[in-house]
C-alpha cells in the first residue's frame, strides 16, 4: 500500500515534531529514539488501527510490569 504523505505544513501546525520529541522521552535505548524519529501517520484507517492495536498491547504489558528484556 502506498502512503500518502502529509502536508508538511500540517505536521507543523500539529506541532508533530513536539509528539515525537515526547516520545523519544520515553525510550530507553537509542535505536528506539531512532525509530521515533522516523514515525510519520498514516492515512489509512486500517493502518491506524493496527497501529493502535500494537500501542493498546504494549500498554497492557507494561501495566502488567511483563519483563522485556
């Protein structure tokens, strides 16, 4: 599936950049900060809500304190 990008502009106007530099807070290792640097949305529902899902599962582990290391 191809992405459509987004507007710049808009991504400015959303303050992305403020998202991601939040984010990056909350890794614990470079390649993760990594990662987060290169995370832009997505325009596809179906996307989003895999995406959504991955975050909804990762929360759930670690309010369950699960070990993953």
């Amino acid at each position: 599936m191809d992405e459509i990008m987004i507007d710049p502009k808009s991504l400015k106007t959303l303050e992305f950049h403020k998202v991601l530099a939040k984010l990056e807070t909350y890794t614990s290792f470079s390649g993760g900060a990594g990662l987060v640097r290169e995370l832009m949305p997505t325009s596809y529902a179906d996307e989003a809500q895999a995406r959504l899902r991955e975050t909804g599962e990762a929360r759930a582990m670690i309010e369950a304190k699960v070990n993953l290391t």
